[in-house]
C-alpha cells in the first residue's frame, strides 16, 4: 500500500492561538510532530498541510515539506483532503499538529488494521487510549468515544460516555487520539459531504463519518503523551519532556 502522513497545521487556534509555534524544549510543537513523524519511517511522504506562512516557514526553513491551503477549511481532514486530491496513494494518515509525542508503534498497529484480508472492508480507522482519571474524564477538552464488542465507534462526545447511571459497574473510558487513516476515497468523500448536525455541535469532525453511515475501526494503543490544546497542557509536555 502507498501511504503518507499528512500534518494539518492551524495557526489560529479557538482554544489555544498559535499553540503549534509555541516553544517545547528545544523546538516548536509543530516541528516534534514533524520530526517525530518523520523518525518513525513508515511513510513514503510526510507533509504539513497548513494556512499559515510561519508554519509553512518553520517546517520548510528547517528541511522539511510543507504545503499552503488554497481554501479556507472547517477541519484538518477537509485541509489534507485538497491536498490529497491528485496524488497517487492508498492509505492516508492524519497526524494533528498538536500531537508532539507521535510514536511508530501506535501508527503501525493503525496501519495494520488495513493490511489483512478484514482491513479491505474498513475505510476510516483512528486510534484511543484508556482514560483513568477522573478530571480528564469529565474535561471537555478531552474527546471519549464509546465502541461496540468490535472495536467500532459508537459515538464521540466531549461529554462523560457511557454516564455511570449504575455506581457498582465502573466502565472503561476511552479517550480519541486526533490520528486517524484514511482510504484516500473515504477522505475525499469526506470533504464532500457538509457538516453535520453532531459534528457541529460538538466541534468533533469524525462524527460527520459516522452521521453518514461510515464506520471508524479504533485501535487501543497505549499512552500517547499530551496533545497540546491548552497552555496547561503545555507545561505538562515540558515536564513531560
């Protein structure tokens, strides 16, 4: 399979402006998810896609591949969509910008999903990881998605799912990772649909698959690090750093 790793980068973030171009360690945010991407060599390409000139210069001044958005888009699939449309690829994988502790092993278990004889039947897959503490559960910033007995999703909210109605039942809680793979048409399909009514209202772009009728494999991985979407989780990378 032809596969690429494609970065939607975003200046102006809602929640956190700028927060790829902040300084973590030695480097910018966006440029240890590049790098990061970069080092674990399962990707005949790996690009920034982004709508901005600074980020476009921070990778591409310090050797890496970038490419500028011609349109304005609502989310990082629809972004990496215009830049996927011509290119000749199979799986294409959405590594978020935010993301500076991408490791190799949780992208092969994604790329793995597509590789045996079920994989051809699944479209869209993306990753999660257990969530035990309590505040993360209830913090909105955090996306939980709840799976069926096949590891499909069922749903992501930014609220508490499943609610623990029962108090002598304690359920797993899953939190989505923003790394997903794409068959290049499930993407493409994607960017063509509008945005859908849960979509909308949760600020949670892969639910559009799902009001569509399109199911997402999830894969469990372990601990990812900090995705970097407020200054607090900054200062927790630092450290973690």
């Amino acid at each position: 399979m032809k596969t690429i790793a494609m970065i939607p980068a975003r200046y102006a973030a809602t929640r956190f402006p700028a927060k790829l171009m902040q300084i973590l360690g030695d480097k910018t945010v966006i440029r240890h998810t590049y790098d990061n991407t970069m080092a674990t060599g399962l990707f005949g390409d790996v690009v920034v896609v982004t709508d901005s000139d600074i980020i476009y210069n921070e990778i591409v001044s310090n050797g890496g591949k970038a490419i500028k958005s011609i349109k304005e888009h609502e989310s990082g699939s629809d972004r990496i969509a215009e830049a996927v449309i011509g290119l000749d690829v199979d799986i294409v994988v959405n590594i978020q910008g935010d993301e500076p502790f991408v490791q190799k092993e949780p992208l092969q278990k994604l790329l793995d999903v597509f590789a045996d004889e079920a994989g051809k039947y699944i479209e869209v897959a993306s990753l999660m990881q257990i969530l035990k503490n309590p505040q993360f559960v209830k913090d909105p910033n955090y996306v939980k998605v709840a799976v069926d007995k096949n590891m499909n999703a069922l749903m992501f909210s930014r609220s508490v799912i499943p609610y623990q109605r029962d108090l002598t039942i304690s359920p797993v809680y899953y939190e989505h990772i923003g790394v997903y793979g794409f068959r290049k048409q499930a993407l493409l399909n994607f960017t063509n649909w509008e945005m859908t009514p849960l979509e909308a209202a949760e600020k949670i772009e892969c639910l559009r698959y799902l009001e569509n009728g399109v199911s997402l494999k999830m894969v469990v991985t372990e601990y990812m690090g900090i995705e970097i979407d407020t200054p607090e989780d900054l200062v927790r990378a630092a450290a973690l750093l």
